[in-house]
C-alpha cells in the first residue's frame, strides 16, 4: 500500500484501528485492490491469485482488485499492446495477498540499513527526502552511491562515501589540466560531485539521529531478541527501555518485545510502569485479537504449484484457520 499510494498515512489505521468502521475498511481496502489492479494493468498482464477468504481484508482487497481485471480482461488487444518482451513467453505473476497482520513486528523493528534508516528517521516521499530544510533527491539512474549502497547498512555506507570521495579527488585532479578528458567526463563528474555533496550531508545528519535516539542499541536489542530467543526476557528488558531517550522509541521496543513474546498480558503494566512509559500499553491487550498465526507445519511452496486465474487456496492446510 506505502507503494500504491505514498501520500496516505491512514492505511493501517483504516483497517487495523480499534474505532474503524466496516465502511472505513471498505473504502480503504478498495484503494488498494484498484491499485494493484492498475500496476497490472500497466504491465499488461493478468495474474493468478491466492489469497485467504475467512481473512476480511484480503477478501475485501481481493474483490476490489477482481472487479477491475475481469472488466478488462477479454480485452486482448489492451493486454498485447502493454506487455513487454520480457513477459510475453513466461507465466502469468501471481498475486499473494496477505494483510499487515501476519507479521506486524517488523514495522515497528529499527531498522540498520542506510535507505530504511533514512526512511525511519526523516521519511523519503516521492524519491525526496528532507533534512533539516533541505530536499535531496535520491535516483538510482544517477546516483551511484545511492542505486549501489542504499540496502547496505549505515556503517558501511559511511566507508563507501569516503573511499567514494577520495577517489573523487584523485580523478579530478588527474584530468583538471586535460581539457578533452575533463570534456569526456563532465557529466559524470557532476553527478559523483552531486552524490557525494547529497550523501554526506544525509550521513552526517543521519549519525547525530542515531546517536542521539541510540537507534543503532535499539536495532542490537531487537536483533538478540529475533535471533536469540530467551536471551532477553521481560527484566532485561525493562532495564533497557529505561535507557531509551525517547518515548516513542520506548513504546515502539515495548510494543516489538510483545509481539515477540517477551513478555505476556498479565505482564503489560509492569513493564509499562517499571519501564517508565508515559503511554498506556493497554492497546496490546487486543493485539491477540487481530493477528494471524501460521501453522507450525506451514509449507506454502506446496500450495502455490497450481493457483487458478482469480483463485483462492483459502481451505488450504498451509494457513491457520
């Protein structure tokens, strides 16, 4: 949906929030089935769907997302003039439809990577992202660093940017007194000098954030927590959200803990009140209610072999009832 639609903010409120209504989820799930619908449509083709009937928002996505496809989907000279070579002789996509509810921890997990830390702290729109009253455009058709390095993590990102400046320097010195050299290698020149000014300004912006907030302990934190189960249990972690600067962070790590089962419901207050949280955490008290829950014995591959076009597998075994 953050694809389909950057301008929203209200998606996972709309479905998800404790006051929605069904109309609220309706229109929203609707936004997003019609524009799934249109991403296909631009590619020219039409995919085979798997999705779960007894889960409302899928279903309601589903439907939404069908009613467009199947209006077009006789039409086959609207789908040979916009596919492309490169999906001519391969099978139809598919189309899996899952809502946020089967994993919700990792949105609220600190993120260590440069592009999701950049997201994290100041929100990029549009391939824009604003610091401190300035834009900076990030297009990977142009800037190197960015297309290579985005997915990096940070401290890495920092190394390229240095030795990616240094090297700057000594190309630049070695044709400053090359006139046809320093022609051939203008427009290149440019766009490095344009993507070292942008990216050390975003670095340097971005290490005063994660110093201040400790978003590189809060990522380690998590990190023990995912991959080292039983190491963290609710009294660590009540000493640790007292070190946290920020509330929302605290409620964040709180909230991420939970649903990782740190700590159980009858534990909420505790850690609410010894963890010096300002907010009530009595929402996680309905977190239960609206989470699904894969089965142990999950084997999704096996169900995915032969999807029909518009189809659901909502009686498979691989999905919880």
């Amino acid at each position: 949906t953050y694809m389909l639609d950057r301008e929203r903010d209200d998606t996972m409120q709309a479905i998800f929030g404790f006051k929605t209504t069904e109309e609220t989820m309706e229109n929203m799930c609707k936004i997003i089935g019609h524009g799934l619908a249109s991403v296909f449509l631009t590619a020219g083709e039409i995919p085979r769907v798997l999705y779960k009937k007894k889960n409302l928002p899928a279903n309601l996505i589903y439907q939404s997302f069908s009613e467009v496809i199947k209006l077009f989907s006789q039409n086959f000279e609207l789908w040979e003039s916009r596919r492309s070579e490169f999906y001519s002789t391969s099978k139809p996509p598919l189309l899996i439809i899952f809502d946020r509810s089967i994993d919700f921890a990792s949105l609220l997990h600190h993120p260590c990577t440069y592009q999701a830390l950049i997201h994290d702290q100041f929100g990029i729109n549009k391939n824009e992202v604003k610091i401190n009253g300035e834009f900076f455009d990030l297009d990977t058709d142009i800037d190197k660093i960015w297309a290579e390095n985005r997915s990096k993590t940070f401290d890495t990102v920092l190394e390229v940017i240095g030795k990616e400046a240094a090297q700057f320097r000594t190309e630049y010195g070695a044709i400053e007194n090359n006139i046809n050299s320093a022609l051939n290698n203008l427009s290149d020149l440019s766009h490095m000098r344009l993507s070292l000014a942008t990216h050390t300004k975003i670095s340097d912006a971005l290490v005063k954030v994660v110093k201040k907030k400790q978003a590189d302990n809060l990522f380690k934190f998590e990190e023990d927590i995912v991959l080292h189960p039983g190491t963290v249990d609710v009294t660590k972690l009540i000493e640790f959200l007292k070190t946290i600067p920020e509330q929302k962070d605290r409620v964040r790590l709180a909230t991420f803990a939970f649903i990782c089962k740190v700590f159980e419901i009858d534990q909420i207050e505790r850690v609410q009140i010894e963890g010096q949280i300002d907010s009530n955490l009595g929402f996680l008290k309905r977190y239960n209610d609206c989470k699904i829950d894969f089965k142990k014995s999950n084997n999704i591959v096996s169900i995915l072999k032969n999807v029909p076009l518009f189809g659901s597998q909502s009686d498979s075994t691989a999905f919880a009832e």
